[in-house]
C-alpha cells in the first residue's frame, strides 16, 4: 500500500513538471504581444513647424581665386553669427523653408565685413528620439558690406543640424555649414569664391 501511494505521488509531481514545461511558452507570449503593442512615436509629422534663434560663430577659411585656382587666405578674425529659420515638415522626414543670418566679421586690419544671406533652406530628418540628424543645404542671396563697399552674390550653403528634444515643444540644436560665396566683377581678375565654416548653437521652437 506505502508503494502505491509513493508511486502515486511520484506520477502526480512528474505530471505537474510536465504542465509547467508545457505552460511556460504560452505565459510568456502574452508578454511579448504587449511589448509588441507598445506604439512608438515619430518626433516629426507633416505640418509641424521648426523656428530657431541661434548664435555662434563663423571661420573665413579663405577665398578661392578662380584665375589660378589657389586659395587665398581670408584674413578674418572668427565672427559672431546670428540666425533666424523657420522651416516646416511636408513629411515626417522632408522640410522646407527659410533663413535670415547676420555674419559680424573683423578683418585682420580691423576693417568691418558684414555679411547678410538670405535664403532657402530644405533638409531630411533622421528621427533618432530623443535626438535627431537633419542634412541640410540653402541657396540664396549674401548682402555683403565691407566698411562703405557694398556688394550682392548668390550663396551655397550645405551641411547638418544635431539636435537633442528634451520634450515636445523645445530642441537645442548645433548648426555645422560650409558656405561658399562666389563673387564676379567687370574685371574677371577679381572674381573669387569665399569658403567659410559655420558652427551655431540653436534653442528651435518646435509647433
């Protein structure tokens, strides 16, 4: 009889270790559906709308002389570089839309060169929440004063912003451009193309 009963409660402790086995993939798929049903969230859609208020500085890296092909030193000291950019999302990746900068810029003789593009500016948004890549590139006009000479050239601008949103409403953001400003004259001699570097610290308001 103390066989029987120990046989018995062998086959109901096996039994019971087989119903776990055999239960332990079904009670774990529950959890991977919820973590599967978890939505995540794009920081961009169409329509939304990114306006920055920046300051930094800006290098002349030199001026390319196109009759030798040599490039000529700028002789600028660092500038302090204002921006203003509104720009809207027509996708969730692709935006459009416009920049107003002002470069301060003090010669090497302590002669004044202000700098002035205007332009617009379209990008591609690369969503990496919390932060995000936008590769970028502007074209436009650069009114250009240097004391009482004034001036009017196209301008190229191609490069990135990184940014960092610590919540829906407000990003900071760096600013990484080179812009190239070719410059023509009667007297072909004279023509050039000025290469400077942008680096710029954003705080964009994010609607």
């Amino acid at each position: 009889m103390r066989r029987i009963i120990i046989l018995l409660l062998i086959s109901i402790c096996c039994f019971s270790f087989v119903s776990a086995q055999e239960e332990t993939p079904s009670s774990t798929q529950p959890q991977a559906d919820t973590a599967a049903a978890i939505p995540v969230f794009s920081q961009f859609e169409a329509g939304d709308v990114l306006f920055s208020l920046s300051a930094g500085t800006t290098f002349g890296l030199g001026f390319v002389n196109f009759g030798t092909g040599e490039i000529e030193p700028a002789n600028l000291k660092p500038s302090f570089t204002i921006l203003l950019a509104l720009q809207k999302f027509v996708t969730a990746n692709l935006l459009i839309g416009g920049e107003l900068a002002g470069y301060f810029f003090s010669t090497v003789n302590d002669r004044q060169l202000f700098l002035a593009p205007i332009g617009a500016r379209i990008g591609y948004a690369f969503d990496l929440n919390p932060f995000f890549i936008i590769p970028s590139a502007s074209l436009g006009m650069a009114i250009m004063r240097l004391n009482t000479d004034g001036h009017i050239d196209p301008y190229l601008k191609a490069g990135a912003i990184f940014g960092w949103s610590p919540s829906q409403e407000v990003c900071y953001t760096l600013h990484v451009d080179m812009m190239t400003i070719p410059q023509f004259y009667s007297d072909s001699t004279q023509n050039r193309m000025g290469l400077f570097l942008d680096l710029i610290i954003s705080a964009t308001y994010h609607f």
